[in-house]
C-alpha cells in the first residue's frame, strides 16, 4: 500500500512540472508574439516616417522650383497649398526674409505619420555689370605670401616677389627679379637674386649675391585679399558643378558647366586638360601632364583651408590663390609654364625649376562677369535647417 501511494506521488509530481513548463512555454511564445507584433509595427511605422519625409523633401523642392524661376513668388501663399504626392500629401509655407532670402517649411504626411523639413533659400542677381574688379595691389605682384622659403629657379622678370614676413633663398637657388620682404631677407649658401631687394633688414652668406639695388628700410604689409568664395560656390551649385570626398581629375578633358568646379574635399588632377576655376575645400594636388587654361577673369585655382601643390610637367594661367593655407610649387623641366599670379595666405614654397613664367595681373571678377548671363537672379539653397 505505501508502494501504491509514493508511485502516486511521483506521478503527480510529474504532472506539476510537465504543466509548470507547459505554462513556461506559453509564456515565451506569448512574449515572442508580443515583440514581434511590435517589431512589425515599429517597421511599419518607420517605413511611414521614411515615406513621409521623401514627401516632405518633395514638396521643399517643389518650393525651391518656383522660387527659381520667380522669387517674388515667396510672398504669394496661392502658389503654396497642400498637394497630394506619393499617398501622401504635404504642406508648404515659405516665410520671406528681406528682400533676397526665405524660409521654406514642408510638411509630409503618410498615414498618420508627419514629418517637417526646413531650408533657408537665398536670391542674387548676376547684375550684367562689366566694371572692372575693384583695385588690389596684391595682384600686382607675381608671387605675393606671408612668407616665402625659396629654393629653386624661376624668373619673373620685372615684377616683384613679396613676403610679407621672412623671405628665404636657401642653397644654390636663383630667383631673377626683385624680392620685398616687410621683416627679413635671408640668403643662405650661394643663393642669388638677379635683381633689386627691399627689406629692413639682411642675412647674407659670404657666397649670396643681390645683383640690383639693395634697400634697407621699413617695408610695409601687402594685405593678402580674403576673396568671398560663397558667390563662386553658389555658381558652381547652380550649374551642377559641386562635388564632395576626393574628386580625381584623371587623363580626361574637364570643362565644368558655367566655368566653375567645386569640390567640398580634395581635388587631385593627372594628366588632364582643364579649363576655368577649379575651387577645393581641403586641398589641391596638381600632378604631372595637367595643363590649365583659364577662362577670362576667373581665377585658375582656389582652395579655402588647405593647401595647393603644384607638380612637374605642369601648365597653368591665372591666379593660384589659398585663403589660409600654403603653395608648394615642386614641378620643373621643359614643361613646366605659369603664368598669372600667385596670392598665398600661408607659406609660399619653391622647390622646382619652371622653365616659363609669364606674370598677368589676375584680378578676380565676381564669377557672374565672367561668363554669366546679365540680369539673371540665381536663387540657391544656404541650408538645410532640418
């Protein structure tokens, strides 16, 4: 009898546990069903959102569109109404700011999910003027830098050659022209200039020579031009003409749209054939073979924050200019030609033998004199608010 009931015992034992998992096991598949439902909806619902902000975006550049072709537009609420789009629909508001700016609000909806977008807009006019750019004595020089580390052959004639700190000729280099220098002229080893000097003051190895007219005396500051470059990147943006990341220019001929390319990054050119105003953000890397031919009163090369090398074997006209950055000018032999002018806000570098240089007073017109249409409004994006 006792046999009879442990052997009951145990069964129900085991009855208690086969439906305390059986209660587990529901209760997983509970909670599984209840995180993938939500999974589903979390999907879904951001799969709205996207939608709803293509819809949005839609309708900002349906904003932007009109605003192109009539700006005064942004003061009429009749042309902004809520449309349908994509099993969507959005809502525009465009807020005029002055007389050349404005805010562009889009609303898209798509199912129950709304989503804003905010840009800000801006109009200039390409005017027609054919006045001459304003006078700037920096473009009277060939080579004008905050310093100059020279150490290499070139000759640029009668013009003159500026630094204002320290100008250096280092080791056997020649420069034939004039040099200025606002603090110091240095020439070290057998160093030479084949012209006339000013500077208040020298440093002169035994074996240097100055072969002109040697002044020592106050110099003053040439101010290097803080060009705006936003009016050329609003050129560029109209015409197709920005890119961004590194941008290579590679044995192919490049003839931007409008005459202007620019690049949020590195521009980097082999072998190419280039034609008008090549601007870049971080950096400028000339290689052998490229050969640039300017576009009449647009600059030849700019770049913003960084720098500007310049290799063998290369050609280029007009202005090289860096707004605070350094010009390396490395190339040399037969092929090597420039000719414009140079402005460089950092330290200017010579490090090779140019066969030519040509100087031309390279004085920048804004870019709409130099290929623009007169009288047209180009209306651009500043930014993207949200």
């Amino acid at each position: 009898m006792n046999a009879t009931i442990g052997q009951r015992c145990r069964r129900g034992s085991a009855l208690g546990v086969t439906l305390v998992l059986i209660a587990l096991m529901a209760a997983a598949v509970g909670i599984m069903s209840t995180l993938s439902l939500q999974r589903s909806r979390k999907a879904t619902r951001l799969a709205h959102k996207a939608r709803s902000l293509a819809i949005a975006e839609a309708g900002a550049r349906q904003v932007y569109s009109v605003l192109s072709t009539n700006f005064s537009a942004r003061t009429n609420e009749n042309y902004f109404t809520r449309t349908e789009c994509g099993s969507g629909s959005y809502v525009p508001t465009v807020i005029p700011i002055g007389d050349h700016r404005a805010a562009v609000h889009s609303v898209g909806r798509f199912q129950d999910i709304e989503t804003e977008v905010i840009l800000d807009v801006g109009s200039q006019s390409t005017g027609g003027s054919t006045s001459a750019p304003p006078a700037n004595v920096a473009y009277d020089y060939a080579i004008l830098a905050n310093q100059i580390d020279w150490s290499g052959g070139i000759e640029v004639g009668s013009q003159w050659v500026h630094s204002n700190t320290i100008f250096h000729n280092g080791g056997a280099s020649d420069l034939n022209g004039n040099v200025s220098a606002s603090s110091l002229i240095s020439i070290i080893g057998s160093g030479r200039v084949n012209g006339n000097t000013r500077a208040p003051s020298y440093s002169k190895h035994a074996k240097g020579k100055i072969a002109g007219d040697i002044y020592e005396g106050a110099v003053p500051l040439v101010p290097i031009p803080d060009i705006d470059l936003t009016p050329y990147y609003n050129w560029a943006l109209t015409h197709g003409e920005v890119y961004s990341g590194k941008h290579m220019i590679n044995h192919t001929t490049s003839r931007p749209n409008g005459g202007i390319l620019w690049v949020n990054g590195e521009l980097k050119t082999l072998g190419a054939e280039l034609y008008g105003c090549y601007i870049a953000t971080e950096s400028i890397d000339m290689d052998a073979g490229t050969n640039h031919h300017r576009l009449e009163g647009l600059p030849a090369l700019m770049c913003r924050d960084g720098d500007i090398v310049i290799r063998s074997g290369t050609c280029t006209e007009g202005l090289i200019y860096t707004k605070v950055g350094n010009i390396d000018l490395a190339g040399s032999g037969q092929d090597a030609e420039l000719h414009g002018s140079i402005v460089c806000a950092g330290e200017f570098r010579m490090r090779g033998g140019y066969e030519v240089y040509t100087y031309t007073n390279c004085a920048p017109y804004p870019p709409w004199e130099s290929g623009g249409t007169p009288g047209d409004d180009v209306v651009y994006i500043t930014a993207w608010q949200k």
